[in-house]
C-alpha cells in the first residue's frame, strides 16, 4: 500500500504550499534517495504536475529504484483525465499558417466580380496553394497542361466576318427575320375608366378613338361619365357629352349620371346634363328616387343643386308652351296612349291629373293621348358628334 500514500501525497501537493507540507516517515525513507540523486536546492520542493493535466510522472531519476517501479506501472495504467475547459495552463496552439483572409478574397473577386478585361497591370498572379500545416500531404504536382493549338489561318478566298450586333436577339428567332414591334396593350375601357375618374384628359381622348361607343358601361352598368362626374372632372365631362356619351345610362342600380351630380350636390354638371337632354323625372331600382330627390342636404351647394332641379321638374310640360322633347321610343299599350320617336316634340296639354300622376295628356300630329313623364327632357338629346372627337 505505499504507492497509494505517494499518490494520496502528490494530490495533496497540488494544492498545499511548500511550507505546510510534512511528510510521512513511512515516505519519507522512500524518497530520501531519489533528493539525494537530483540537484534541487534545500528550500524548494518537488511539485507534481497540475491534476487539470495529465497524471504526475515520476522523475528519471526515480526510475531506478526498485520500490517505485512498482509505483510507476500502477500509474501508467490509471486513465488519465481530460483537460478542464477554461484552463490557464493549456498548452500553446500550434502556430497556423499565414491567414488565407486575401487568397479567399480573390477567389471569390473571381468567381463574381471578374472583369471583360484585364486591368492595365496585366492578369492578376496565380494564386498559391493553400496548405493546411507541416502535416497536410503534398502530392506529385500536377502536370502542365498542354499548349493550346493556335488555329488554322484563315483562307483568302473565305469572305471576312461581320463585326457581331451587341443587340439582344431571342434565341426563338433566326438572325434574317423581319422584327416586328409587339406592344402590350390594356382594355381601352379600362382605360377610359380610370383616367375619367383621374382626370386624364388625354388618355380619355386616346381611349375614346379606340372605342365605337364612349358609353360602354363595366360590369356593374358604370360609364366614363359616372367617373367623371364622381371626380368633378368638367373638361372630361364636356368631352364626353360632346362625343356623344348617353347622359342617361343607367348603372346596374338605375343611377344615371344626373343621380351622380345630384348626390353630389354639382349644380354646373346638373345644368350641363339637363341641357343636353337629361331624364329629369328618372328613378332609381331601389328607392325609385329622382334626381332631385339625391341631393344630400349635409354636403356644401345642397340649396342651390336643389333649388335647380326642382324648378326643372316644376317648369317641364309649362314652359316652351309646354313643348317636351322624347329621349327614348315608346309604342302605345293601350288606345288612349300616344307612341312617339326619340327626338319628336310632343305637347303638354294636361300634367298631374287626379288618377294619373307619372302619366300626362298630351298632343302629337293632332292626337292627343297618355304620354309618360320619365321619358322626356326639357331639351332634347344631343346627338354624337364623331367627327370632333
């Protein structure tokens, strides 16, 4: 049992100081000898290796004395531990080769940034090999490729090459086919609907050339003229009209454009469209309300937009001698009906009788008969003008 007090001894020292050491009779026999061999000075004592180490190995010196050689083949056998993360004592690291920092750089400088041609220093040098340490293998260099054949010289007879295009072409396309110039095009409706509703003027005059009718509605029965009324566009309200726009086109809910100026509160646009033939007596699916009846009394110019249209309203079938122009054809149901023609001038001879208040008497050739209301204007329709549009 005496090698294990030299290891209980030697794990003690790591961590005791010289002067609180003392050591064992038993021990102290045994290494008598091995302080007497070494050249060590009287004040200082022999320390193991650190435990963070490897274990502690006995001194040359000590290698020949019988009793430790017991000692020192029962601690060639104990595993050794690990090291301790963190240590102070690690051994130093093995000195790397140069930082490889430029030669990643050029690699890279290469493989994405290179350049049509070379810079007025020449080409750039080789780049050197990269080794990873004294211990990577170096082998057999690489042979020398071969030289590039130089090509043929070219004939006499052959004719000289073009200078080649630096235009894109499609690899679709033969070089000696015509190009033709393919535009996208958007919907000239689309268009139409967005600039009136904008205020662009000339994609509106643009767009309306495209189109046979300014007054092709959407899905939902809304025109150009519903936009542009909606954003208070006068120039293209104008425009419109005058290149024949129906000023009574109906959306999908009966709203024609003189609803949209009444919600609006726009006596000028009101004006605009009654003069040129506007439904004044016009109603909506839902609520089967007129034009007047949509000007909304919150918003700003509600008495005088009001005050307009029902003067309008009143003065139809009175004034003019009671002459109301037809904005649409209408064939008589029953006898004591009258049919007229779009644009015929028909005459007022009796409005808001006891039975019949959407219904007036009135006279055409010389016939009198029912006429409905919500089928005449105070002025009659203007008919397109294409030839300024």
């Amino acid at each position: 049992m005496c090698w294990l007090y030299v290891l209980e001894v030697v794990e003690r020292e790591s961590w005791l100081s010289p002067g609180d050491l003392e050591p064992e009779p038993e021990i102290e026999g045994l290494l008598t000898p091995v302080l007497e061999a070494g050249d060590v000075d009287e004040g200082t004592v022999a320390r193991p290796l650190s435990p963070t180490r490897l274990q502690p190995a006995l001194p040359p010196e000590a290698q020949s004395v019988p009793e430790l050689e017991e000692v020192a083949r029962v601690l060639a056998e104990i595993p050794r531990p690990l090291k301790r993360r963190g240590s102070m004592e690690q051994a130093p690291a093995v000195a790397l080769p140069p930082t490889h920092k430029k030669q990643y750089q050029q690699i890279i400088s290469r493989l994405f940034h290179r350049h049509g041609a070379p810079g007025p220093g020449g080409l750039e040098p080789e780049l050197s090999t990269i080794t990873e340490g004294s211990e990577a293998r170096a082998g057999p260099p690489a042979p020398a490729p071969p030289a590039p054949i130089p090509p043929p010289a070219p004939s006499q007879s052959s004719p000289p090459e073009q200078p080649q295009s630096m235009e894109m072409r499609s690899v679709l396309r033969k070089a000696g086919s015509p190009r033709k110039a393919r535009r996208a095009r958007l919907n000239p409706l689309v268009l139409l609907l967005d600039a009136a509703l904008t205020g662009e003027l000339e994609v509106v005059q643009q767009a309306v050339k495209e189109m046979n009718d300014p007054s092709q509605p959407n899905e939902e029965g809304i025109t150009a003229l519903h936009n542009a009324i909606c954003g208070a566009n006068y120039s293209i309200v104008d425009f419109l009209i005058t290149a024949g726009a129906n000023v009574n086109s109906p959306d999908s809910h009966g709203w024609t454009p003189l609803h949209c100026a009444a919600s609006c509160n726009d006596t000028v646009i009101c004006m605009a469209l009654v003069q040129h033939g506007a439904a004044i007596f016009a109603t909506t699916l839902s609520d089967g309300a007129t034009a007047f009846e949509k000007c909304d009394p919150y918003r700003e110019g509600y008495a005088d937009c009001a005050t307009y249209l029902a003067d309008v309203e009143q003065s139809m079938g009175l004034m003019n001698s009671g002459a109301v122009y037809a904005l649409w054809d209408y064939s008589a149901e029953f006898g004591d009906e009258l049919s007229f023609r779009e644009g015929e001038s028909v005459t007022v001879l009796r409005r808001d009788g006891p039975e019949e208040t959407d219904w007036w008497w009135a006279a055409l050739h010389g016939q009198e008969g029912y006429v409905p209301r919500n089928y005449f204007g105070l002025f009659p329709r203007v008919k397109p003008q294409r030839s300024k549009v």
